[in-house]
C-alpha cells in the first residue's frame, strides 16, 4: 500500500502557494464569508483505512456535490426510467445556463447541471413521503455518520437569491417536466445543497461507487453494479460542470465539485477522496482542490485510465 500520510504532506507542501488564490463562491451569500485559506483533503479506502490532512473535521457546504447523492437515491429506487427526464451528455455550458434548456426543450441535459438536479429533486419529492427526512437519513447511511445536517442559513440564503434556479425550475414547468410545485421543489433543491459535511464524512459517503455501488463496511447494496458504474461515468463526463474534459485530462477520476469548494472522486476498487478548499477557480471548481488531486494521481500513478 502506498504510504498516504506521507503523500498527503507532499501534496500539502507543494499546493501551499496557491491555497486561498481564486474567489469564493460570493453570489451565495453564505459562503462569502468563509475562509479561502481553509484546506483539508481525506482519503478513505475499501478496506478500512482513512488517512487525512488539514481542516478535515470542520463542517462545509457541499453543494452540488449532494447531486450524486440525490441521483443515486432516484436511480436506486426508479431505474433507467429517470433518463427520459433527463440526460447523460457533457453540458459545455454553465451549471445554471438556461439558454441550453430552451435549445433543448426542457430537458435537461445531465442530473449534474443545476436544471437536471432541479428534476432529480422533483422525482425524489414524488417517491418519497419526506424528502427532506428521508435525503438525510441516506447520506446518513452513506457515510457512517448521524451528524449529517442541512444549514438553513445557507439554504435561506440561496433561497433569498436563488433567482436563476427559480427562472430554470419555472422553465422545466411550462415544458411539463416537473410535476411537483416549483417552490417545493426548488425548498428541497436548496436544501439538499445546504447540507455540511467534513472531507472525513464526504469521503466515506462516496465509498461506494468505488464498491461498485456496495457500502463496504456494513455490506449494503446501494446501486447494482451497472448503476454504479454510470454513475461514475456521469461524474467523469459531467462532475465538474463545464471543466469536466480538463478534470479527466488532469486528474483522471469520475469525481463531483460543488461551489462550497469540495470536490469528491473516487478510484474503483480502491478508494474514495475528499478536498475542500472553498477559493474557485473561473469554472466554479476548488482551485487548490482540482490540484491536489491532480497531483495525487500523478504521484501515485493511480487513474481509471
């Protein structure tokens, strides 16, 4: 086994120069106020082990990283039917574009743009009783964790200038691909996206996609193991909103980012890894993030390629 401690400070060392560089997600009010200089990164393997490094214990907003989860929860519980909402291809534009929405007639073009979690989060609101309740018991479960929550200062701040989520979910309305009401849905969308995690939670939630969709740890089938691996396929092709080719290019692990500066991927068959670095770069990715895991696949020679 590789000697990850030791990776961890070398990665650690040679980021240190660019650790706060880039701006943090300031159109959300929330997260405006965090501090860029914070960095923490947790690796967790199939077989047990955890090794860490900086602010891995303190609680972030993961954002859009929760879209993995809420599309795990659908695709589990409705199978392929969820892609006729929905699709599977690169978006090459903004998270939160809605000119593409209009080009495509309301549907979306993956569950990981803003639009596509927007029609996840309308399925879940249909299937199940408590959405809000139920999500949180889920990632619960994920991760090993009962102190899973969501941050309703952040879900309100969201909600407060969440004007483009509510043109995009009003949109996907009038195009009949949304069956619930909009401001329920959008209330369980900014929910959802509020919930604070550690890398150390974070990591282990996404364990099983590097189990071919199997807690490892407590046995659960999650996913088969055709739905775990596209889901992977979807972080590879569409994680990281529209820097996704350059994330494949660099890094090389199916991975999903969110604006709270998070970003988690996985290796199958071997372990899950977790950054948090809140200072983005122009793409709306963890800046010292998406480089401290490039350069821990270029140190350890490990890649799903």
């Amino acid at each position: 086994m590789a000697d990850y401690n030791k990776l961890l400070e070398e990665i650690v060392q040679e980021i240190k120069p660019i650790i706060g560089e880039g701006k943090v997600a300031g159109y959300i009010p929330a997260l405006a106020k965090i501090d860029p200089q914070k960095f923490g990164v947790t690796i967790s393997t199939i077989n047990g082990n955890t090794f860490s490094i900086g602010d891995v214990n303190e609680k972030f907003s993961v954002q859009s990283i929760s879209k993995v989860f809420t599309l795990t929860l659908a695709f589990s519980k409705l199978g392929e039917e969820i892609w006729s909402r929905v699709g599977r291809e690169p978006s090459g534009n903004a998270f939160n574009s809605l000119v593409q929405l209009e080009y495509e007639r309301g549907i979306p073009r993956n569950p990981f743009i803003n639009a596509g979690a927007i029609v996840i989060t309308d399925i879940l609101i249909s299937l199940l009783d408590d959405p809000y309740a139920e999500l949180l018991d889920f990632i619960r479960l994920l991760s090993g964790s009962e102190d899973i929550r969501y941050d309703a200062k952040v879900a309100q701040s969201e909600r407060e200038n969440g004007f483009t989520n509510a043109a995009l979910v009003n949109f996907l309305k009038s195009h009949h691909n949304i069956k619930n009401d909009v401001e329920k849905v959008l209330d369980v969308y900014f929910h959802h996206c509020s919930i604070t995690m550690t890398t150390n939670e974070l990591s282990k939630s996404f364990l099983y996609l590097s189990n071919h969709g199997c807690i490892p740890k407590s046995k659960h089938n999650i996913l088969t193991k055709s739905q775990a691996k596209r889901i992977n396929a979807l972080m590879l092709t569409c994680g990281t909103y529209d820097e996704a080719g350059d994330f494949a290019y660099l890094v090389g692990m199916p991975g999903k980012s969110g604006v709270g500066g998070g970003i988690a991927a996985i290796i199958p068959n071997e372990l899950s890894i977790a950054v948090w670095c809140p200072a983005l770069n122009k793409k709306g990715n963890s800046l010292a993030g998406m480089k401290a895991l490039e350069l821990f696949t270029t140190k350890t020679g490990m890649s799903i390629f």
